[in-house]
C-alpha cells in the first residue's frame, strides 16, 4: 500500500469509530429516556394515597 491509501484507510477507520460511538450515545440516552418516561408514567398513573386513618 502507498502512503496515501494507508493515511486514506486509518481516516476511513477514524470516521467509522467515530460514527459507532456516536450511536452508542444516542441509544444509551434514548434508554434513559425511556427509563424516566415510564417512571413519570407510573407516578402520574398511580392515584393519589389517602391519609385517612
């Protein structure tokens, strides 16, 4: 290989890299998304305790 097609090739290595981490971040954050919605969604479903004795 020449010089330019292994700088070519650890560029192209570089970006692919790049672009998996970034969609590891997006599915991590739609996970905790996900997580505090259905809490939100299970305190808000939940009726209101009565303190009656």
């Amino acid at each position: 290989m020449t010089g330019l097609a292994m700088e070519s090739s650890d560029v192209l290595q570089h970006l692919l890299l790049d672009r998996a981490i970034k969609v590891v971040i997006v599915v991590v954050a739609l996970g905790v998304l996900a997580l505090g919605m259905r809490a939100i969604w299970r305190r808000a479903a939940r009726p209101p305790r009565s303190r009656r004795p």
